[in-house]
C-alpha cells in the first residue's frame, strides 16, 4: 500500500496522521527525477519528505550494479552481512539486529506483536505518541483498534515526558510509548536524562518504549544519550529504531532497523517477513555503512544548510525552533495553504501541515544550494508579510 | 532474520519445516555469484532453492540502473506504478493487489492477521497445511502460538482436500487453510474442480483459503483454474499468492503480491509496513511484467529442461512426479544424506530432505546445460544404485 492509502484508512481518528486532500498533490512529486537543481513548477525542489539531496553513496551504488548479476538468487548470506556489520557497528550481537523494509516495518511489527501478546492474554493496551510527531505506529495502533493516546509537546516543542508518563501510569493495562527524538517534525530533542528516568523507573510489565532515532547521525547536541544505552542495560521493554533513509539517502532503498535485547528481537520473528531485505538494498546498506566519507559529507552538507538557512532567519527576523535532524521547523504568518501553495509555485515542495501547529511549517535541509534558492523565495515570502 | 534463524525459531514442533544441521551448509551456497556454468565445489551449481538459473531480464536489470541516481527518493510513485501494472495484467481494481516483500510477507501477514481477529474475538484458530509443502504459513502461525494441522499428501502425492476438509470442519473454530498449488516440493497440482468444490461450499466465516500459486506461470496442465476465479467471485475468505522469485528470477529482489477483494486486502493494511517495497524491486517487477519475450523465453527454458530430465529419468527408469512448477520431485534409493552429498562433491547443490518423504528428492530445473551436469552425475549415482 502506499502512504496515502493508509493514511485514508487511519482516516479522522487521528488528525495528526491526516495528509489533508488540498495538499495530497505534493505526495506524488516525491519521485520526480532531479534534473539540473534549478526550482521550476515542472521540476520541483523536493523539500517536503526529509530525504537526503546528496543521492546514494557511489560506493553503495556500485554494490548495487555489481549484485545484479545474482539477483536470480535469495538473498540470505548479503542479509547476514548486513546484519553483522550493523551489530559490529553498534558492539552488539547480530541476534539484537532486527532488519525491516524500512525501520517502518520494525514500528509495524513492534504495534502488530505487542497488541497481540496484550490481546492474547486478555490485557488491554495502548499506544502513547507525541503530537504532532511521526504517525505511523500511531496508525498501526488505531488500525488494530486500539486506543491512541496523543500528548501534545511542551511549550518548548519537546516532548512532554511527564505528560506521556502520567497517561501510562494511569492506564490499567500496557502501554506501547512511542518516542521520536529529535522529534519529526519540531527536530527538537528531549532530554536523553528525562526520558532515562522514565525508562529506567518504569514497570517494565506495563510498558514497552519504542525510541525512534530516525535522525540520530544528524545530532549535534552533546547532552544527547542513545535509547541503545537502555538496550545494553538488558532491558527488554525497549526496542531502539534507525533508519537509512535519511543520513544514508537510501529512502528509495527502505531500509531500517530495531536494535534490542535477543529477547525482544526473537518475540518478534513471528511478525516480520523472512528474507524481507532485497539484494541491492542489503549490499547498499552494508558499503553505505562502512563509507565513512560519505557520511562525513552527508554530515557536512546538512550542517551547512542548516547554518545557512538560521543565518538568513536570524536576519529576516523569522523564528525557527533549533534542529538536531535534516529539516528545520519555522514560523509562518500566512495560511498554511497559501505558503505551501505558494512555494509549489515557485517551484519547491515543502512539508504538509503538521496540525495542530498551523503557524508553523517543516523545511527539508537539502543542498546549499537548495537551501540558496529556497531563501530567494523565503525573502519574497517576507516582504509579502508571510513569514 | 534468515531462513535458518526461523527456522530455529519454529524448531522440533513442525518435522516439515526442520532443516537439519548435517545440511545446513547447503543453505549459505544459495548467493554464490555464478561462474561459467561448470559445476564445481568451488562453484556449484545452486539447483537447491527453485530459483531461476536464466538471471534477471535485461529490461528489469536497465530499469534498475535507471532509478538509480534517484533512490534518495520515496518510491511512491513506483510502487504505485507496479500495483497497477499487476492489477492490469489481472483486471482487477489496484485496491485488490496487496503487494509483499517475496509473498512470504503476504502469508505472514495474513497469518498476523487472521490470528489476531480471531483472538480479539475470542475465538479459537488454527492452521491447516498439506505436508509436506511450502513451510512458511505453519511457522508463523506456529510462531504465534496457535495450532498447525498438517495432512499428509494422498497417495497421488497431491493435496488431500477431503482430509483437510474434515480438519477444518471437525474444529470449533476458525481455520486458515494454506493451499499450495502446485506444491512444493512435489511439483504436482491438485484437482482445481475437488477445490473449488470446496471452497464454493465453505462457511466464509469459519475457513479462510491462502491459494499459494507461486509457480502458477509454469502450469501447462489446461484443467488448471487459478484461485484468482474465487477473487472475482467476490469471496471475501480468499487470497491468492503469487510471486516475483521464480519466472521474473528475481528473488533477490523479494517481490510478490496477494490477490483479494478490496475488503480482504484493506483489513491486511495494519499489518503491512508502509511504501514496502524498494524503488529498485518495483521498476524490476514493472518491467519484468511487460516483458513479454522474457516470460517467454524462462517459461521454454523451463520446458526444455524438464522435457530432458524426464526423458533421462524414463531412460534411467527412475521415478518421478509429473512436475508443474520449476523443479522436479524424484525417487532416490539411498540414503538422503548420502544423495545430497554425493551430488555436493560432484558440485551440485539439490533440495533438503523433506520427510516423511525421505526416499525423495527435490531437484530445480536449471539451464538445460545445468541439467545436462546434473544428469552426468545421475547416471554415475544409478551405477552406485543411488537412483
């Protein structure tokens, strides 16, 4: 199915998930090929899905070429490498590594088996997300027909730990807790040592955290502690998430994974595919994580734009919340319609609505030079009173 | 995970699904990249896992260069494309195409699925499944704690519709039913009029059919009629399974799709990982599909190469079954672990021991120059009397 199918299913009940039918157009550009960077209506600048301007790795685009001639074949053994090379990454054991079709798939399953488990044994459950924040575990949940709990941020833009806690401990069944940190789409951090105080005082029975570092390589924050920490800690009420679709580039590639104790890893075999990693995304991820060049650049890139683009907002006086990811959340004058409509006809797609933060919009970092012409249009915003 | 980690997983209760130790060094051959075509132990031929010795069509091996500068993307737009390429090619509605990561995704699913709706409803479920088949749907089901019913072949070596009925109508519940048309690993159909019969007949509400076609584009028998006749019917306790793996020889690209009612497809949705499959796997299936000459060319191949294994086998007076899928099912009179590793010191990799049919063995029909190897060392075998 594609992301708008399920969104349809998911319907009103969450209006967070809820891509609204006035923007669904910008959904299908996605996948426009890049021509000669230059924004026009024809061939947009795709700022609107936090991919990542700089393309695949040439070393993983090599992988790839290189694999085609054996793709007659399953896949099992360049799973395998993938699967050590991650662990290896991480100083863990490749039985801690849960691969998915995305990590996506990992949030899928995760929604799909602890429902079960919960149903299983006549306990209720539900799910306790952020909002606005990522949808998908929230969309699982209310797909499978269980409660979803949506706290919305702090005055900070943070999550709202006390909240979210305050929600599980007065649910009398179990709770999924879904954390994205940096959150999607504030790209605010919430204290690693908040967050750990929760975790670890927790009753590891009545709660399982789903800690999605979608954005994890991108953070520059030093006070920031990896939700890993928990897993090394032998804790089985924890599953960490990473993605390739970001730092990587691999969006296209759907490539993600769950890092957890084996524990917590083999209770969820039942619910993922076998074999679910294609050849050319296995060989891509693994030479994609052994290119430290590239990631350096990735990195490099990314905070570049960033520096560029809070620089041009400081000196058009537009606020912007700071931003640990590849995006930047900004404040907006205008309707949301106008704005977004307004960048597409300049030729730049950028982030749907995040209701219920109206005056607010989420801008991909692409490349400097994205981020250049971007700007050009940020200053003409400006004077018209938009931004 | 790997095909063996689930397999541990799954572990003694379900002899079918058991890949024992002594052969499991077979399992890692499969992603060996193929060399000039002569076996050897260094290279062996891979006839073990019903691959497709033909490689990837060269129009799905240019569409995946194609994309390729552009799979810092979401795939969107592709995966959209192959849904409806497959819902063409079926004339159904794009709503009925449930696309998988390999149809092992889609029978997983189902299984979450069907599991979970009967548990939430309180109801009791269990899996039927011939044995000894396709061992996916009885891991799963497995994997989740319920029942697996597994009904020996009859005599013909075919489904025994008539003692599965009985399973499903002897229980005081819901049954999924697997059905694996032809099966694997006999290679041999099962009357299309015996099954319909029964699934005209079923209670919809208790009896819930997975029609596992994966090797349907090879059947040459004319009394073949695909479960895809129930879809247009409008039975909403139907999927058919079709996958990508075996005539496309792309299962290193982890491709298949179920076909439903729209109503079957959508309550499928919680328990399918979003935008599932990669940029690269759609434009190859897209491909593959319009690629006419392609289909062809795997399908006569596939044709010369039984046409003179049989002709061998007639001349060896060995017995086989009457084969409809990709591989062919023959009697062999040692033991089988002497057989398989007989034939890996000669280079070639065969199919695992599938018991209780122990004096039987599962060979994929390769190239015909393959089979040609393959038969050379038959005959070496006949005079040990191992055939």
């Amino acid at each position: 199915m594609n992301r708008r199918d399920l969104l349809k299913i998911s319907g009103t009940l969450f209006a967070g998930s809820i891509l609204t039918q006035g923007f669904a157009a910008t959904n299908t550009l996605s996948t426009i090929t890049d021509t000669d960077g230059t924004a026009s209506t024809d061939h947009p600048l795709l700022l609107h899905y936090n991919e990542n301007s700089l393309g695949l790795s040439p070393k993983a685009k090599n992988a790839i070429v290189d694999v085609l001639s054996n793709v007659n074949r399953y896949p099992d053994s360049y799973i395998e490498e993938l699967q050590q090379t991650i662990a290896e990454a991480f100083k863990m054991d490749t039985k801690q590594v849960t691969l998915g079709v995305g990590s996506s798939d990992v949030i899928r399953a995760v929604v799909n088996q602890q429902v079960y488990k919960a149903t299983q044994k006549g306990q209720k459950i539900q799910l306790i997300t952020p909002h606005p924040s990522f949808f998908l575990a929230a969309d699982h949940a209310q797909g499978m027909g269980i409660p979803v709990v949506s706290i919305p941020l702090d005055t900070n833009f943070c999550m709202d730990i006390t909240k979210m806690k305050q929600a599980a401990d007065s649910f009398d069944g179990i709770s999924i807790v879904y954390l994205c940190n940096p959150n999607n789409p504030t790209g605010t951090l919430t204290s690693s040592a908040t967050i750990a105080d929760w975790v670890k005082g927790a009753n590891a029975d009545k709660n399982y955290f789903m800690v999605d570092e979608a954005y994890a390589e991108y953070i520059t924050d030093k006070n920031f502690v990896s939700g890993t920490s928990f897993i090394r800690e032998g804790r089985d009420n924890v599953i960490v998430l990473r993605t390739f679709s970001k730092i990587f580039a691999m969006a296209g590639m759907r490539l993600g994974y769950g890092l957890s104790t084996e524990k917590v890893a083999k209770e969820l075999v039942p619910f993922m595919a076998i074999l679910n990693i294609s050849m050319p995304t296995a060989v891509a991820g693994t030479a994609s994580l052994k290119d430290s060049a590239f990631i350096q650049q990735s990195r490099a890139m990314n905070s570049n734009s960033l520096a560029m683009t809070t620089e041009a907002f400081d000196a058009l006086d537009i606020k912007y919340l700071p931003s640990q990811g590849n995006f930047l959340f900004h404040q907006v004058k205008c309707d949301q319609k106008q704005y977004i409509e307004g960048m597409a006809a300049e030729g730049i797609t950028i982030g749907r609505p995040f209701p219920p933060l109206m005056q607010w919009s989420r801008v991909t970092l692409g490349t400097p030079d994205e981020m250049n012409q971007f700007l050009t249009v940020i200053k003409k915003f400006k004077k018209k009173g938009w931004v």
